[in-house]
C-alpha cells in the first residue's frame, strides 16, 4: 500500500527523534540543504499554492530537520538557524537555477535582475511604466527578451498569427492571477480553449454587427448627453479624460446590466465603483506577474472586503436587471440567453453576473483612455484637429443629425485617426501572456521555443512602434493609412505592415467587443467635433500626458486632460 504524506511525516519524525543525537553538525546541515533543493524541485515542477502545502514545505519540514541541530545548538537556536539555513538555501538554488544553463529559457538574453525574480518585472507592473520598460529592454536586447524567469516577450510580427491565432497557445497564468482565483471565472480568464470558445458564444452573439447595430439609440443617448456635460463648461476648463471615462462607464452600465452609474448626470462617483476597479486593476497589473500571490493575499479582510463589494454590486445589478426583463436589446439580452429560443438552456446567473462585471470593466476603461488619447494627439497637431473637423462638416453640416452613424465607413479621416491613435497608444499596451498547458509539451513560436511551464508574449507596444512595420513610427501620422488604403500618393520613404497592428489582441481571444469599441469611438469623436471647439487649457504642458499613460494589463489614464471647450456656431 502507498504511504500517504500523513502518514511519511509522522513516521520521518519518529525516526529522526530515535537517530537526531547521532548526526554530526555538519552532516546535519547537509540534510537541511538537501531537503531545501528537494523543496526547489517540488515548486518548479508542481507550483503548490495550498497554504496547507506550502507550510508544510516552508516550516514544516525545516521544524522537523531543527532536531538535527537542536543537540548541538540547543532546541531554539537549532530551530533558528534550521528555518534560515534551509530557506536561504531554497532562495539560493532557485537564483542558481534560474542562471544556470540547466534552466530551459537560459538561451533567451535579459536583464540579471529580470532572470533572477518575477518581483523586478511585477515593480514595473506596479509603477505602470511596463510598456515603456518592455520597449527598452527589446531595443537593448533584441526581439526577444526574458522579461521574468520563466517568461519572454517577443517584438516579431511574424509570431502573432503563431502565437494568438486559431492554433496558438492558450492563455497563462497570469489570466487568473489577476483575478485572484476566483470562484468563478469571467470569459477572459479560461485557459482551457474550449470552454473559453463556448463561454464566448453569448458574447459573440451580443457584440456581432447586428447586435451592436441595435445598441445605437442608447448610445446615442449617451454621448448626446457627454456633450451636453461638456458644453456646460462653455468658455472654461473641464478635465476631458474624466468626462469620458465617466461617459464610457455610464454607457456600458447600461449594456451591461440594463443600467448603473450615472456619473454623467452626478458628476462624480456616487457609489465609489470607479474607485474599486482602479484599485483591482493597480494590484491584478501584480498578481498576474505573481499568479500565487493572489491566492494568499484575497485571505487579507480588507482585501476581500472591496472583492465581494464589487460582486454584490453587480450580482444586485443583475438580479434588478432579471427582474424587470429585457425592455431593450443590450449586452445583458445575449449573456443571459434571452434571445435563445424558449426551452433553451441558459447561462447560469453567476456566469452572467461576472461577465456583466467584466463588460463594465473591460469595455469602459479601454475605450475611454482610446478617446482621451485619440483628442490629446489631434489637439497635438492642428493640423490633424482641422482636416478632421473638415471631414465632419462636410458629413454632418448643420442641420444633419451627427449622432446618426450612416456617413462613419465613408469617413476615411475619421477612421485614419482613430486606427493611428490605436497604433500609437493601443489599448492593450503589453500584449497578453500565453503558455503552454502543463502535459501539452513544449512549442516553437516562429523561431522562439518555449518549453512547458514557461510563458510568452508578443509586446504589442514595441511592435507597433518597429521601423520595420511603420515608418516614423513616433509620429502621429494618420494619413499612413489613407496611404495603405491607397487613397493617398506615398512619400519616398514608406513602411506599413498592417500584421503589426494588433490594438484588439489577435484570433480566438481577441476583444470581442471591438466592434462596439469603434462605434463609440466613432459617433463620440463626430458629435464633439460637430458641436464643440476645444483646445488645450492655458499653461498645460501636453508633455506630461503620456507619462501619465498607465500600463496595468489595460491601459489606465493617471492625469487629466484639461481642455477650454467652446460651442460651434
């Protein structure tokens, strides 16, 4: 019969209480450096997060080897120097591994400090400045860079369609990292492709081309009511990146859960919800650097407090949206099933109320900080500013209804600006971790192996900001893709691979909400410019605004963004 682990513990005790006061000194601490890298090989191969397992590997076993000190240094400095000779030896062989040819990402050049610990590169996540760090390491190092131990970030077009597309890797760790473990995952934290594919379904249904057609007379109330918040502040400085966010969180309240905040017409957060998901996305921006770190720190009340405060807000959204039924056709229709034929069986409620939660949280930052960036750059460049609000005039002159979105796919400005604003600042500037499933083997991706057990990434901001695949790519330049389209004759130096372009992620998970993304974008860009002048605040330094852009997984904004807004006409 197999000996249990409760079993061989107890039995390991008895036969070091009856031998311990035979082993020399330094034969003892050779037992506890043995059992220390015995530990090592336990977490690199199995990854325990059990607080039980855990214990066991980082106390119990160093109490129990004490016994073999204690008859030489006495039952509480033995114990001492037990715990720190045996965990400084752990410590010890992880770095020396993690340097060493014998780890399977040796090959892969990065800094010592990003080679030796995830904590290095989990600080950059903290600080926000991950993108820009990950741009400096790939322009140091090359197009491939071991990011973390056991983790490397590729700056190669040609490995997004390997990596992201239909027969790509699934995603890794980090995906569940940042949502702490919860008991219930929301569509973007599957691993396992196919329940990802079936919990992607509603969504896909609810985000399709019809779907968001028939989402337009909410948003339409929406950003008619953004310009009405704007032009109050007629002649004086309003903070541009706040009404926005609170214009994309208002909106997608309403798509997600028939209807939430309502910053707009407060003016502030009323219930502090706005507050709770920056603080997630400031730690989740961690734990998905440091997945097992989630696990323990959820346990800590006030931690957990701010968790369930944002599930019982959306689970009391979603039982109120139950109740009343589908009034009008939004998100909540297609997540819960409402539009399956009577018989059907429908998603449960926890899947859809953590799907609602992640539609608010996903789909209002994103877009958000797209349409904060996309007016910091055109206000940037008057010339931009001016052949954009050109082509809205001539589309919607006065008198044509601006929020009617009939003229948006004949507006090659329009859309010039916004897929430059995407490529300069995309929404998601990191890319999104991948791995290969433990018992799947190892890969190649293009000419990069990674062996089981690792991670990898495409660094979607390092890519589109490669002379290889843009020319100047610093630049704010829409006409590059009036360019590509052809609709423009090139200049003597022209570089544009459209493979590079990757600001909604890329195959079976990529956004799924990009159609809705862009018709925000779109009929919110039209109806400011058809209605308003706005120009930089007296004295603002636009400089500082893209120190302000935050990397932490989605992009997050940290500044305002003052503007003078005016009335038209």
């Amino acid at each position: 019969m197999a000996l249990l682990p409760g079993d061989i513990l107890p039995r390991t005790l008895g036969e070091l209480l009856r031998v311990h006061k035979q082993f020399p000194l330094g034969e003892s601490f050779a037992a506890v450096a043995s059992f220390a890298v015995v530990a090592h090989v336990i977490f690199n191969r199995w990854e325990p997060m059990r607080v039980d397992v855990v214990s066991t590997l980082l106390l119990g076993i160093p109490m129990i080897l004490s016994l073999l000190l204690a008859p030489h240094l006495g039952l509480v400095l033995g114990l001492a120097a037990t715990l720190t000779f045996y965990n400084v030896t752990l410590v010890t062989s992880i770095v020396l591994y993690r340097l060493s040819p014998f780890h399977p990402l040796w090959r892969y050049p990065g800094p010592l400090m990003a080679r030796t610990t995830q904590l290095w590169h989990a600080w950059q996540a903290h600080k926000g400045q991950q993108h820009l760090y990950l741009k400096h390491m790939h322009d140091r190092y090359g197009d491939v860079v071991r990011m973390g131990p056991n983790e490397i970030s590729i700056r190669d077009a040609s490995c997004i369609a390997p990596l992201y597309g239909t027969h790509g890797l699934p995603k890794g760790p980090g995906s569940t990292g940042r949502q702490m473990h919860p008991p219930e995952l929301s569509l973007i934290g599957y691993r396992d492709t196919a329940r990802h594919s079936a919990r992607r379904k509603p969504w896909a249904r609810g985000l399709g081309s019809a779907a968001v057609r028939e989402y337009i007379p909410a948003l339409r109330v929406r950003v008619h009511q953004l310009v009405d918040a704007l032009a109050a502040n007629h002649g004086q400085v309003a903070d541009l990146a706040k009404w926005l966010s609170f214009f994309s969180y208002d909106f997608m309240g309403d798509m997600a859960f028939g209807g939430w905040t309502e910053m707009m017409r407060d003016g502030y957060d009323k219930d502090g919800f706005w507050n709770m998901i920056h603080l997630t996305l400031n730690t989740g921006a961690v734990f998905e650097q440091i997945p097992w770190l989630a696990y323990y720190v959820k346990r800590v009340p006030a931690v957990n407090q701010i968790i369930m405060r944002m599930r019982q807000l959306a689970s009391q959204h979603a039982a109120r949206r139950y109740a009343q039924g589908a009034t009008t056709r939004d998100l909540f229709y297609y997540l819960s099933g409402e539009d399956l034929p009577d018989g059907s069986a429908r998603p449960p409620r926890h899947h859809v109320t953590a799907d609602g939660l992640l539609a608010v949280v996903g789909g209002s930052d994103t877009t958000s900080s797209a349409l904060s960036n996309l007016f910091y750059l055109i206000l940037g460049s008057r010339k931009a500013y001016q052949k954009l609000q050109a082509e809205v005039d001539a589309y919607y002159p006065p008198g044509e209804d601006s929020l009617d979105p009939k003229h948006h796919n004949e507006m090659p400005y329009l859309n010039a600006v916004i897929n430059e604003t995407l490529r300069c600042l995309p929404p998601i500037l990191s890319g999104s971790q991948r791995a290969p499933l433990i018992g799947g083997g190892d890969v190649t991706i293009g000419p990069y192996y990674v062996p089981e057990g690792n991670q990898v990434r495409v660094h979607y901001y390092s890519v589109h900001h490669d002379p290889r695949y843009f020319s100047d790519p610093a630049a704010f330049y829409p006409e590059r893709w009036l360019v590509a389209a052809g609709k423009l004759a090139p200049p003597d130096y022209f570089v544009h691979d459209e493979r590079a372009f990757v600001p909604f992620s890329f195959g079976p998970s990529n956004c799924v909400g990009k159609g809705l993304a862009l018709q925000q974008m779109r009929s919110t860009v039209v109806h400011i410019m058809a209605h308003l002048e706005m120009r930089f605040a007296d004295g603002y330094n636009p400089a500082v605004w893209e120190t302000q852009v935050l990397d932490k997984g989605v992009m997050v904004l940290a500044g305002p963004l003052p503007v003078v807004v005016e009335m038209r006409g």
